[in-house]
C-alpha cells in the first residue's frame, strides 16, 4: 500500500534510539522496549497527526528530550499545504525569535570572560543604545517628541527587554514613528531600522522589542567576528548544530517550509519561499534557519547545565542565572497585536505570573499542560516553539511555519504535544 505523502510518520516507537543516537544523545533510561514506548507516545502521535488530517496545520515536527537523551520525536504533513514534499526530520525552518536564546548564549559567554558586563556601560556600538532618546509623544503637526532616557541602558536591561525598544508589530507609537520618521521597517535589514528611540525609561517595564538585534551587534564589536561567524565557532560548531545559520544553502533550502498565512476562514494559503538578500546586519533577535534535531541540541546544552557532547558553552553558574527572574515585579509576556496579520495577541499562560530571565520567558506558577513553575520559554513568529523545565529535567520544541503569530489552532497542538510528553514520562 502506497503511503500518503501528507502523512508523514515518524513515531518514537521506531526511531527513538536511533534518533536519540542522531542527534549525539544518550539512549533514554526509560526506553523499555518499542513497544512500551509506542504506547507511552500514542497520544502525541495521536494529536499531531489529527492537526495535520484536519489541514490545522500543514505539518509539523516535534521532539522532545530530556537529560538522558532524546525521547520523542514526530514529524507529520507536508512543507507545503497541498503539493508536498513531505517534512522530514531534517525540514528546516525559519525560527525567528528562537534566535534570541542563541545570542544571549553568546553574550553570556562574553559576561564569563570578562568582556562584557550586565550593569556595566556598554561598548560604544551605536548612538541608539549609547546615548538612547525617549518617544515622548508627538506634537499637533504628528511630529515625534524626543528626550534623553533618564538612565543609561545596560546588557541586563536588553537581555530581559526592559531598555525600552519595542517591535512595530506591538506597539502603535513605534508604528506611528517609523512612519513619521520615514525610517525603514527592522524586515528590510538596514541598519538604519534599529536606530529606534525607546518608548519607556530603560528599567521602567517589561516590553518586547528589538533589544536582542542590539545585543548581536554588541557580540560583534566585542569580540571583533561578524555575529554568523562567532556562533558558529563558539556555538554552532562545538554543538554538531550543522544546518543553524543566518543564509540557506540551496540544498537547506529544498528542505525548507514555506510560511502559509492563516486567513480569516481559517484555511492556510502557502506562500513562496522568501526571496534571499543580503542584510546590512545579521539579525541576533531572529534571523536564524534551523531544524528541530539541531535547536534540540541547543535545549540539551542549556539542560545539561551548558554542556553538551563533550562541549561546554558555558558555565553552570551561567545557565542557572539565565534562567532566574531578572525584572523584579515586572510583570512580563502580554502583547497587543498593531499588525493582526503578522501577529494575533499573545498571552501564552493566561492567569499566569510571567517574568524573564537572561534569554527566555518564566513561568512563575505550573502551566497547564505539565511545565514545572519556574519552566523557560519562548517562540518564533511562524509558530515555533521550545521549552525548558529545569526541574522535571525535560525540554521540546514543535515548529511549523504559519503566520500570524501566536495562531490559536497551532497553540492547541503545542499544547497536546507538551501534554502528551508529561503524560509519558509520568507513566
């Protein structure tokens, strides 16, 4: 009988140990046998698959590890809506905000050597962050009003989005600056985009913005490589993360997902690849391909306490800071959409007290599908998305590739995936 190529399966009771081995983890204690494992994993299986018969999503890939190894993985559907090719694990995607915890790894690098300092002044990079101005409103003729910050902005501020730099997707003053400044939109890759004033005093609140594209270019100046090169020295490379970068090589571009828009009926309507171009600066907050197999990699790093396969990325003192609260009483993670096609409203863990750490999202109370309180996460703007629970010892992602962020049919299967994990690892 001829498979279904918009079926793809891949399920953990035929591939565990040899994905595990894949991806240079260890065989999981719990790997009884295959069959005990197809059982433990039916529901995931179960839940992807019935997303991607229902056209909720194109397709899907999803994996799950925990400090022993890896423990699941799926891959369902097609990369593109109707004509295939099918995904495959190797599938790679456009992960978007997921880059941010790749650049604060590296910064944090940067902290343990002594080049850089999270309440010291930062480099001299760029009039912007070095001497920040405050939207203060603007006139009766729609002119901007802009004043000096009242403080300076430092790493830590940036690295838990506290300097006061929004997104235009947001927030509705920045729209109205970029459009009365004629300034460029932070898409086109012009330098020139992120020379936005800041929308509160540094330190004043929490808001999601382009403080992590700053970082990057703090990583460059400090350490003298462009930022493609330094993580792929000090990060890609000593992790094996062979297919995570800022370009696609044609051959990682036959395996990549088309973006498909959700309109309004619900249906998806694929969209062309991206044309590629040369960016005047490589985007630290969101500019990176990957795979599901080599961003797993990145989460058993940051598991095992930032050493992977042999490599140490950084130190374990390191990676229990990141993952601490660094804002205080601020309260963090709501955002009011500016540009529903690009993004829906977000608020992932309704209820939920949220702060943020030195890369990632906290949750302050359990979630609702499993994640221990105190888990860390975050996404990317086509609907990927990871977490790490530090206390339960187990990470995932699931990726797919649809617009507009925060899709409520794809938040429903991130959700049945998590659930499923916990749901396994509890029997």
């Amino acid at each position: 009988m001829t498979k279904d190529p918009s079926r793809r399966d891949v399920l953990v009771s035929a591939s565990a140990l040899t994905a595990a081995a894949s991806v240079g983890g260890a065989v999981p204690a719990r790997a009884q046998s295959a069959k005990a494992q197809s059982a433990q994993f039916a529901r995931v299986d179960a839940a992807l698959r019935a997303a991607v018969d229902a056209k909720e999503v194109p397709g899907v890939v999803a994996m799950a590890t925990t400090d022993k190894g890896l423990v699941y993985e799926g891959v369902f559907g097609t990369r593109v809506l109707g004509s295939g090719p099918a995904m495959t694990r190797d599938t790679v995607f456009r992960i978007a905000s997921m880059t941010k915890a790749v650049t604060c790894v590296a910064a944090m690098q940067l902290v343990e050597q002594g080049k850089l300092s999270l309440e010291g002044p930062l480099p001299d990079v760029d009039k912007a962050i070095n001497d920040p101005q405050v939207l203060d409103g603007f006139d009766a003729s729609g002119a901007p009003q802009l004043r000096p910050a009242k403080r300076p902005i430092t790493l830590r501020h940036l690295l838990t989005h506290t300097a006061g730099f929004s997104y235009e997707t947001w927030d509705a003053n920045t729209v109205r600056y970029v459009k009365a400044s004629g300034m460029p939109s932070t898409p086109t890759g012009k330098l020139a985009a992120l020379r936005l004033p800041l929308v509160f005093d540094p330190g004043d609140r929490w808001e999601y913005g382009i403080n992590i594209d700053w970082v990057g270019r703090i990583v460059e100046t400090v350490s003298g490589k462009p930022l493609d090169v330094y993580l792929r020295d000090h990060v890609f490379a000593p992790l094996g993360m062979n297919d995570t970068g800022f370009v696609a090589s044609p051959e990682q571009r036959a395996r990549q997902a088309s973006v498909h828009q959700r309109q309004t009926n619900g249906s998806l309507d694929p969209q062309p690849l991206e044309t590629p171009f040369k960016p005047e600066f490589y985007a630290g907050g969101g500019g990176l391909y990957s795979t599901a197999p080599d961003y797993v990699i990145f989460l058993q790093m940051l598991l095992n306490e930032g050493s992977f396969n042999g490599a140490r990325i950084l130190k374990p003192e390191t990676v229990a800071l990141m993952g601490q609260n660094h804002i205080g009483d601020i309260e963090a993670g709501i955002l009011k959409t500016t540009m529903p096609m690009r993004s829906n409203d977000v608020d992932l863990f309704p209820g939920i007290s949220l702060k943020w750490g030195l890369a990632y999202m906290i949750n302050m109370q359990p979630g609702p599908n499993g994640r221990s309180a105190g888990s860390l996460t975050w996404a990317g703007l086509y609907n990927t998305y990871f977490w790490i629970d530090p206390k339960r010892r187990v990470a995932g992602t699931i990726m797919t590739q649809i617009l507009p962020f925060a899709d409520t049919k794809t938040l429903a299967v991130y959700g049945a995936f998590e659930r499923g994990i916990y749901e396994a690892l509890n029997a």
